[in-house]
C-alpha cells in the first residue's frame, strides 16, 4: 500500500546523525584528520537549514509580492556575493556583472514558470516563487562562477592569439569569442550531461523529495523535466549575461587587451 | 622611397604607474621606407612597436598616422598597419583556416579562393604546402611565414616586425629577413623593424633608431651611426659589461 507521506521527526533527525558518526569512525580508522571540519559541517548543515525552514514558513504566511521579490533579491545578492568569494582571479565589476547576469535570468525564468507554466496564483506565491527562485539561482552561481573562472584560464592561455586577431583588425568580442565559447562549453557540458543521463543513473533531488512527500512519480516526473529545462535556460543566459559585462572589463576603449589583469591574477 | 610622413612622433612617451617606459620620443616615419628600431632588452622598443597599431596607447605626446590621430578608427589602422609578432600565435585548425582568420569579420577575406590563397603562400615561400595541413605541425620558420602570409592577406601598407626571427637559427633568419625584403620591395610597404641584432639588420634597415632605456639615443643611417660609435653600446653587452 502506497502511503500518504513519510513524516521526519526531530528524533528522526537524531537518528540520522548515525551517519555521521559512523563517517567519522571511518574518518579516524584513516587517518584523514577531517572530523573537526565534519562536525563544523554537520552543526552548520543543522543551524541553516532550520533556520531557513522558519524564514521560509514565517515568509509563506505572508502572501505579498514585495516579500517575494524581497526575499528574492537578498538571495541573488547573496549568491552575487559569494560567487565573487569564489572567484580566484581578479575581474573588475565581477559582482556587478554577477549580480545583473542572475538578477536577469532568475526574473525572466522564474516569470516564466509563474505566470505561463505552472500558472500560479497568485503569481507571487511563496510556496512556489521561492523554491523554484532558489532552484534558479543556485544553478545560475554555479554555472557563472565556472565561466567565469575558465573564462580568465582561457583568456591566459590564449593571449598571443587575442592580440594577433586584435592586431589584424578584429574588435575586441572577435577576439575573444574562442575563449568565451570554450568557457561556456565546459560550464554547460555538465548540464547536458545531467539531462543525457537523468533517470538512467540517479533518482534527482526534487523527485525524490516529491515521491517520498506522497506525490504520484507520474507528477514528480514532470516537474523532473520542467525543472531540467529550466536549469540548462538558466546556466545559459546567467553565462552569457555575465560574459557579456565580463569581457569589456579585459580591453581598453582603444580596444587593447588589458593584460595587466591577467598577470595580477595569476 | 617617397617623402609622405605616415607616422609622426611628437614627444611621445609611455609610462606604466611610476616607471616610464618611453621617455619623449621625436621621430617619423615616411612611406616605403624600412626603419630599425635597436637596443638592449627592456629598451622599450617592442612597446614602442605596439604604440604604431595602437596595441598600446602613448600616455603623453601626439602621435599621428597620415596627419590624424590613431584612435579615429582603429580597425582600419590595424588592417592597414600589419603585426608579425615574436612567436607567432597560430591557431588550432588547417593552414587554410589560419590564413582566412580576418575572414571571421571581413567578408572579403572569407570569400579568398583557393587559388589566391596559395599565391600568399608562394609570397612567402611556402610552396606546395597543402591547404589542409594542420597548421600547428608547421616548424618555427614556417609557422612565421604563415604568420607574415596571413598578415599580408589584411592588405596593409605598413608591417611592423617585433624580433620575428629572435627563435630562429642565424641562417633561418636571414631567410626570413631576406623573404621580408622582398615582399617590401614587390608590395611597397613600410617596414618598421624591431631586433636586438643590428648585424642582421645591418642588411636590410635604411635607417636605424637606437634606443635605450626608454630614450632615443641616436638616429641615422648605418654609415652615421657608425661615424659615431654608436653601436658600441652592442659590443659593450657582447662583452658582457
């Protein structure tokens, strides 16, 4: 008999911890010196997911489109933040650039899905702006952050080539568009990847959340899809937002690579 | 050799924060003509060369090509005013598509045919190399002809030339300088030289400017410069001193 739902108590959780201790005991068994670091994550994990669990019901009582969108932009500057932390080179306007490439692309997705797709309503609705809006975003950090990291290894890699195209009259997006394409390809080859494979080698996260929460695999599924599409649309544009501010930060007016930034960033 | 100035440098000089790299410099260069820029490393001659195709820009002074400034179009003084870089930067694919590059943007370049693409490679002596050979397995002084024939292709009046044979052997590099000789004479361009090696340009340069840290020291022909000792600074660092 299929059941309604599975309910995780606090003592569940409790229990759950097993995991980490046996991880730890295989930790110790070899030596890895990793446990204070498993703990800090485990406590860590813990702390923010609850406390996002209370932020997300008392933002959910409240049905108001400024709270979404508030909630919305605070995670986009967030994430904005921390995909410029995780940027190991220098690159003037990162956050800037980070900031507009998620802030465009998590608005027109996440519009889309609201209004047309799953045609909630209200269309700010919480219980499905917010999941869906973080979905969006943290793919899009992900996606940018890698870009924009092969994006300067390429630009290094290829600067002899750049100048030679800039030197034969080539503008500065002519020059640079091997090294935009090879860092846009190893971003999104992942996610192509993801959707080669999904359903053949891994159950994905939100089917699994919706299945045990009792919803019929048949729906699951299609929110699987919906939400696949979405992650690769999101990856895409969020890459090219951001490539597109990213580049002109590396040339002059006179159209002269900057390879000072290359240097300082090595 | 005709008297029309294409460059004109009006105490130009460029500096990087607080070091300057070039320090006033005052000179011309008029058309057909074949101009050595020498000097010791750290000179400041491949950043003078770069200053010609605005691949950097002077931070004092005018600078000038056919009496107007560099940055009124940009693109056009690139296609007209060619780079053969150091080490050339060939790019992955057949030496047909290293050759249509600028094709990228230019539509006539991506409609050169065939034919007309082995006569630029004949230019440069690389006769009977096929079109489809992958252009990376080309040796240092083919890839450098294949560099100068892809330049050629842009048309240009002015080539400018930054050390283009410093990784290749003495006899190579005469074979290049040589080959560069005459597509100056059969084209009618303007060459501006950049080497550390004033015997080799000894052959070719009509006329010389010395430079050393960051400043014109002399300026002339070879026979004046040699009525002035001014390449003893050479046999100063041949000797080590």
């Amino acid at each position: 008999m299929q059941p309604d739902f599975y309910t995780l108590t606090w003592t569940d959780l409790i229990v759950s911890l097993v995991f980490i201790a046996f991880a730890i005991f295989l930790i110790k068994q070899w030596k890895l010196d990793l446990e204070k670091t498993l703990l800090i994550a485990t406590f860590r994990t813990f702390v923010q997911l609850t406390l996002m669990g209370y932020v997300l019901t008392w933002f959910f009582g409240r049905e108001h489109w400024l709270f979404m969108l508030t909630l919305l932009i605070i995670m986009i500057i967030i994430a904005s933040y921390e995909g410029t932390r995780r940027q190991k080179d220098e690159i003037p306007k990162f956050f800037m650039a980070m900031l507009v490439s998620l802030l465009t692309s998590t608005l027109l997705i996440l519009g889309t899905i609201l209004l047309f797709i799953l045609d909630v309503k209200p269309w700010f609705s919480p219980y499905a702006a917010i999941p869906i809006g973080g979905m969006i975003i943290g793919n899009g950090l992900n996606s940018a952050s890698l870009t924009a990291n092969r994006f300067v290894s390429e630009l290094k890699h290829r600067e002899g080539e750049i100048e030679t195209l800039l030197a034969l009259g080539a503008t500065p997006k002519l020059a640079i568009y091997d090294a935009m394409k090879a860092s846009i390809h190893a971003a999104l080859i992942p996610n192509i990847n993801a959707m080669m494979t999904v359903g053949l080698v891994q159950i994905p996260g939100v089917m699994t959340g919706q299945i045990l929460a009792g919803i019929d695999p048949i729906i699951a599924v299609r929110y699987q899809i919906m939400i696949m599409y979405m992650w690769f649309t999101t990856a895409t544009l969020a890459n090219m937002i951001m490539l597109a501010i990213v580049y002109r930060q590396f040339f002059t007016s006179n159209m002269q690579l900057r390879s000072e930034l290359l240097r300082e960033s090595t | 050799m005709n008297d029309q100035v294409l460059f004109d440098f009006q105490n130009v000089s460029f500096s990087v924060g607080d070091v300057d790299i070039l320090k006033g410099l005052n000179f011309h260069l008029k058309q057909a003509e074949f101009l050595a820029v020498l000097g010791p490393s750290g000179a400041g001659k491949s950043t003078l060369l770069r200053l010609f195709n605005l691949l950097a820009s002077p931070t004092g002074g005018d600078l000038t090509y056919r009496g107007q400034p560099l940055q009124n179009d940009i693109r056009t003084l690139r296609q007209n005013v060619g780079y053969l870089f150091q080490t050339p930067a060939i790019f992955n694919g057949s030496i047909k598509e290293n050759l249509l590059i600028a094709g990228r943007w230019d539509t006539t370049i991506a409609n050169t045919l065939d034919h007309e693409l082995k006569q630029y490679l004949d230019q440069v002596e690389l006769f009977n190399i096929p079109l489809t050979r992958n252009a990376r397995e080309l040796s240092g002084g083919e890839k450098q002809r294949l560099a100068l024939a892809r330049v050629l292709i842009n048309k240009p009046q002015v080539l400018l030339l930054d050390e283009p044979t410093s990784s290749l052997d003495p006899k190579l590099s005469r074979s290049i300088m040589d080959l560069v000789k005459r597509v100056q004479k059969n084209l009618d361009l303007t060459i501006v030289a950049v080497s550390h090696d004033h015997e080799l340009m000894r052959r070719y340069a009509q006329r010389i400017i010395l430079l050393n840290a960051g400043e014109i020291t002399a300026m002339g022909s070879f026979g004046e410069l040699d009525d002035l000792n001014a390449f003893d600074m050479f046999t100063d660092l041949d000797r080590g001193d």
